[in-house]
C-alpha cells in the first residue's frame, strides 16, 4: 500500500539512528555513500561550517525509517547554497517518501530564507540508476544545471602503467597538509574547501595514506592531487585535481596511473569515477585507461528568497 501524505512524518534525526540511516543507505547500491557506517554517518553531519547535524531528517512510516534528508549551508557572497543528500528505503519507492521529504524541505528552505534574510540556492544530486529520482526534481519544478557521467573501470588485471613524467613524484598528505590540499583544491575547481574541513575528512575512516596523494614537483610543491575510496574490492575515485597552471602538464595522468597501480596492487575488482558530460579532455584520459560509461548524475537547482 502506499501511505497517505500524512501518515509519513519527519522528524529531527538523533544519533540513535546512525545504524539505520547507514543500513538504509547500504541498501541502495547507487548511492554515492554506499558502504558508509553508522559511526562514519554520525560523524559526516559535523562536517565544520556546514550546520548539517541540525538540517538531518528521518521519514518515519508507523515506527519505521523509510528515508532521510541531509542539508548542508555553506556560505556565498551573496546566498546560501544548500546541498542535499539522502535516501528513500529501496522497498518505500513511488509510495510517496520523496514527495514527502521534498515538501517539508521546501517550506523549511523558504521559512529559512525568509528568516535569515538571505536567498538560497538549493541544489540536488538525482541518480539515473536510482527509479523516480529524476522525475521528483522535475515534478517540484527543478531546473536541471548540469550532468556528471559515472564511469566505471570494470577490470584492471590487464592494465599497465606509464612512468610519471619526468621530475613528478607523489607523496602522501599529513594534517598538517591541510591547508595546502584546500588551497589546491580550490585553484582547480574554484571552491570553498577550507582546512578545517580538510582537516576533519583526513581523519575519518574513510582516509588512508595509501589512497590520498599529493603530485609534487621537483622542488616537492604539491600540483596535484586524487584521493580514492574503498568498500570490498570495489574502489572509488571521488577527487582528481590538478592546479591550474600545471594541467595539460601530465599530472592527471600521472596521478591516475598511480593510484590505479595501487588499487590494482590492492586487488580492487573495480573502479568508478564521475567527470562532468561537457570536460572532454577528462572523459578522453578516463578512455584512454579504459573506464567506459556506467550512468549519470543529474544536478538540479531551485531558488527560495528572492532572485539571484
């Protein structure tokens, strides 16, 4: 049966519910924190600056949790931008969850923008793979910005790697690194990323040495970066950055060569990645190491407080 619109109800999330929410999220293998733990999920919402503990929601249908929301603020010039990330139990789809979810954050979003006297740039990320997503953003009137292609590396027994060209070295950040990984960071895609929060991603559980990596010059200034995650032998690559003034230098490739030696050496089965559907000389290097396409991810955009 599907439920009535009011017998789903939302509520503030509590640390008790980390196992659920992480088991939830497990449950759908498309999810981009598929493989997370209940303590790694607890800890995410303090990510520094991003007020994302006290914006978590739980759907509840009767005693059970059937899906959750998690906003995260960060702060622009002249807006907040509002990242959303959650999920709807694979067992509760087209049974009115996600409709229930977006309308409680929209009028929280449009309560917050009014209040903070500040307009809000709402962005969601919808997966092609996941059933419903892409016609729930469409249905409460998002606009869809731009396409990330997942592309997936389904075998790398047979790959070989190419020396790093010449003077290129790579080596693996500290803490106190920190600052640098933000500073380059941002110089390659213009962001926000601060050391703090950095500082708080390298000591999570996701972080190893082995899959975080600086690419450094021959004065061992970093020009690069890539970390890669890890659930079983499946393997993820969630950030390759290069700084501006060193790309089309061989640094990506390096960097990718590195870590997919490393993955292999691991005996990782796979790997995926995301590059976004316009950066054709990203999707060529990808090619060229044999990732192929896999499916996309959809970002759409909705405003609350006023025009941009």
């Amino acid at each position: 049966m599907s439920p009535a619109d009011d017998a789903v109800t939302i509520r503030p999330y509590t640390p008790s519910d980390a196992e659920t929410i992480a088991a939830l999220t497990n449950r759908e293998p498309f999810h981009l924190l598929n493989g997370i733990t209940g303590a790694a999920f607890d800890r995410m919402l303090d990510e520094p600056g991003e007020r994302i503990r006290e914006h978590t929601y739980v759907a509840e249908f009767g005693r059970a949790a059937v899906g959750y929301c998690c906003l995260c603020f960060v702060e622009r010039e002249d807006h907040l931008a509002v990242f959303c990330y959650g999920a709807v139990d694979p067992a509760w789809r087209r049974r009115g969850v996600g409709s229930a979810l977006f309308r409680f954050l929209f009028a929280l979003l449009e309560e917050t923008a009014s209040r903070e006297n500040k307009p809000i740039r709402f962005l969601h990320r919808a997966v092609s793979r996941i059933p419903g997503e892409a016609e729930l953003a469409a249905a409460f009137g998002m606009q869809e910005q731009n396409r990330l292609e997942v592309l997936c590396l389904p075998d790398l027994s047979g790959l070989s790697f190419p020396d790093p060209p010449g003077g290129l070295g790579f080596r693996s950040p500290a803490l106190s690194d920190a600052a640098e990984w933000a500073a380059l960071y941002n110089d390659a895609f213009g962001g926000g990323k601060t050391a703090k929060s950095v500082a708080h991603e390298f000591q999570g559980e996701g972080f190893s040495p082995d899959r975080y990596l600086f690419c450094t010059d021959t004065a061992g200034t970093a020009v690069g970066l890539l970390c890669a995650t890890r659930k079983g032998r499946h393997a993820r690559i969630p950030t390759l950055a290069v700084r501006t003034d060193w790309q089309r230098r061989g640094v990506g490739t390096a960097l990718l060569a590195e870590i997919l030696k490393r993955l292999k050496e691991a005996g990782m089965a796979d790997v995926r990645l995301s590059v976004d559907s316009r950066n054709q000389a990203a999707k060529t290097l990808y090619r060229r190491f044999g990732f192929r396409p896999d499916y996309e991810r959809i970002h759409y955009a909705a405003e609350f407080g006023g025009a941009f």
